[in-house]
C-alpha cells in the first residue's frame, strides 16, 4: 500500500513538472497562458484550481479524452490556430461549467455532436476556419441552451439543412461564414427564435432572399459581407406576415451596380421595420444611373438612417446627382457618408432633406465654394449636428458664413481641416 501511495504521488509530481515547464504560468494560478509554445500535445497535470486554459497558436492535432478530464472548474479554453483534425467524443465531457470555446483555425472535417452534449454553461462557440462541408445530419448545438454567440463555417462551407441549428433560440450573434455556400433550404434559420446581430459572408445571390426571407421575424440586425449582387425579380418578404423584426441592414464588402441599386431600393420598402442602412468598404459599378420613377412609385420608405464609409466608385467623376429622389429624403434622419469623395451636395437636393438632424461628412473633399453650395440659403432645415472635420476647408470666415445658415445648429466639428490663421476674435 505505501508503494502504490508513493509511485501515486510520484507520477502526480512527474505530471505537475511538465506541466510547469510546458507552461510556467500555470504554477499557482487560476489562469494557464500555453499559447504560441509550439506544444503538439495538451500538457498533463491540469487540474481543478484552472478557470482559464490558452492553447491557441500550437500544433495540437489531437484532443484525448483524458487530456482536460480534471480541468472541472474551467471557464475560458482556447483552441484557436492548432492543427486539430481529431477530438475524442468524451474530451470535453467534464467541462460542464465551461463558457468560452474556441477551435476556430483547426482542421476538423465534420462536427460531432457529442463534443458539446455536456457543455451546459457554454455561451460562446467559434468554430469558424476549420474544413467541415456542412453541419452534419445530427443537430450539433441542441443541448446549448445557454448559448449566446456561435461563429461557424469556412471557404469550403457548403450547406446549411433544416435541423442544423435546432435547439437554439436565442443569440445575441450568429455568424456564419458561407462565401461558397450553394445549397440552402428555406426555414433552416427559422428555428432560432430570435437574434439580435447576424454576420453571414454570401456570394451566392440566389440563396440570399431565401436567408432574408427566413431572418424578417428572428433578426435585429442583418450584416451581409462579400456578396456580388444581381438583380433580384422575386420579392424579399413573400408571403410572410407581419410583424417583422428587422431594424438594421448592413453590407460590407459588397459589390454594386446601378440596376441592383434600383432594384433594392425598392425591394427594401416591403420590410416596413427596417429603419436603418449601412454600406461599408463597398463597390458601386457605375454612375448613379438609377431607375429614379420606379423607386419614387413605389411609395415611402421607412429608413430613417443611411450610413456610407469608404465607398469606391470608379467613376465618380460621372456620377450623377439624386436628382428624382427627393421624395425618399424627406423621412431621413441621420446621414453620414464618409471617406468617399464627397465634395458637394446640389442646394435643390439638401433642401429636401427637411428631417435631418445628424449629417457626418468627414474625411471627404468638401472646399469652401462647394460648402456653399451644400449649405445654402433654406437647406437642412431641421440639422442640429454636422460633422465636415477633415476636409479641405480652408477659409474659417467663409464656413462660418455658411453653416451660419442652419437655424437649429448645435454641434459643429470642423477639426482637421487646412485653415490658416485663426483670428484672436471671432463673430
């Protein structure tokens, strides 16, 4: 019996010194940083005084069962940029009060359910940048009844079926990694009751109305990155019913021409909840070409903000004014279009923008002249903030003798442009 207690203690003692040297802070602390050590192995003797383990940036390839079976108490593991191909079903079968998971950047090909049937507590699950196909004929995440955020999927992401995300219905953000998927089946996201902030990567158009078509009542704030889009004839509300949920519409990385613009602007009116647009790092082919009879016929819009940063246009030179569109405007009430090579607004446009109280102009090409043609007499009625910092003003007499004009101006920031000598009193 002494002899068992001692060869018991001894490999004990063997386990906490590989354990020190593979990682050093992990002696006498909650938190065990083994990040970017070069380990292929999770080293032994974790235990049950560790609440945070950082794994990420080695080259693990396999996960054992027993590797984290004392680990009871933790809360924060990252696996992130291993070479991981292989978990144990059991791995993380001890780890019932664990919230934080990540295996994104490894390279597992399918999910197993059983790695997460015992993850109660877990709230956070990164998945994205593994080689997984699709998310298997078993739901994966239905025992995660607290989850919160979920981020899956990678370049060869190719399916999402009915059932893959059952079991979850509340997110506060889902994002899903899918520029090559090709094959979805309508109401796959209708199970996730609701979800405040989705980012989805498209490329396909044609699965894009069918997504939207399932978001209308579940989704908060849409975040559409990457997508190539065409003309889209079929409705993106269909059949549904109201209420819809949707506020927030967001592109990035987004490629436009002038017809989709048309077309959008008129297909974004049947979502009669959404007050809020946004385009982000985006490309408009074209010139401002835009069927300006049909977005007028086809009645009020219900955006209230529109928020432009670093568009490109090639030619925007040649691009057209709003001409046509003085009855979208008169609803907005926040516009900020930012570095995108704004140098004017037409005075016969800025007058309609009657609502507008916030207008952010930074980092563009506004000079004095064109200021004085954008803030003319009677436009921007209602404008309380204006943002024209960084810009190429450079008479401080001149802009005030514009935004003069705006009766209801509280905030003014014209920082950060090239004026001169700033006179000891100013009027």
């Amino acid at each position: 019996q002494v002899w068992a207690i001692y060869v018991v203690l001894a490999g004990n003692l063997s386990e906490e010194q590989v354990l020190k040297q593979a990682c050093p802070s992990c002696d006498a602390t909650q938190l065990c940083n083994c990040s970017s050590m070069g380990l292929d192995f999770i080293p032994p003797g974790l235990t049950g005084k560790i609440t945070t383990l950082n794994l990420a940036y080695n080259k693990i390839k396999h996960i054992r069962s027993q590797d984290l079976q004392q680990a009871v108490n933790l809360r924060t593991l990252l696996l992130q940029s291993n070479k991981i191909s292989s978990i144990d079903e059991e791995s993380f079968h001890s780890l019932g009060k664990l919230e934080l998971l990540n295996l994104s950047n490894n390279s597992l090909a399918h999910l197993s359910p059983a790695w997460f049937g015992h993850l109660f507590s877990l709230q956070h699950l990164h998945l994205r940048g593994n080689s997984y196909r699709d998310l298997g004929e078993i739901p994966p995440f239905s025992s995660l009844r607290n989850l919160s955020s979920l981020h899956l999927g990678n370049p060869w992401f190719s399916t999402i079926k009915q059932g893959n995300f059952e079991g979850i219905e509340l997110l506060d953000e889902l994002w899903v990694d899918s520029g090559n998927l090709s094959q979805y089946e309508p109401g796959s996201l209708k199970s996730i009751k609701k979800i405040n902030h989705m980012i989805i990567n498209l490329r396909n158009t044609n699965v894009f109305a069918a997504i939207v078509r399932d978001l209308l009542h579940s989704v908060t704030w849409l975040e559409v990155r990457e997508i190539k889009l065409e003309i889209e004839e079929k409705s993106l509300v269909q059949n549904s019913t109201l209420p819809f949920r949707i506020r927030k519409l967001t592109f990035k990385d987004a490629w436009f021409t002038d017809k989709y613009i048309s077309r959008i602007l008129v297909l974004l009116k049947q979502i009669t909840s959404l007050q809020e647009l946004e385009a982000i790092d985006c490309v408009l082919e074209g010139k401002g070409a835009w069927n300006t009879e049909e977005i007028a016929s086809s009645g009020q819009s219900f955006v209230e903000t529109v928020s432009i940063i670093n568009i490109i246009i090639p030619h925007f030179h040649l691009f057209f004014d709003l001409e046509g569109l003085e009855s979208q405007l008169k609803n907005l009430k926040r516009l900020t279009i930012v570095s995108s090579r704004v140098f004017m607004v037409p005075c016969n446009i800025a007058k309609h923008f009657s609502s507008l109280v916030y207008v952010d102009f930074h980092d563009n090409l506004l000079v004095n002249n064109r200021l004085d043609e954008t803030v003319c007499e009677d436009a921007w009625p209602s404008l309380q903030t204006l943002n024209l910092s960084q810009n190429s003003l450079k008479s401080l007499k001149q802009t005030t003798n514009s935004v003069s004009r705006l009766p209801t101006l509280i905030n003014l920031d014209i920082s950060q442009n090239k004026f001169g000598e700033i006179p000891d009193v100013c009027d």
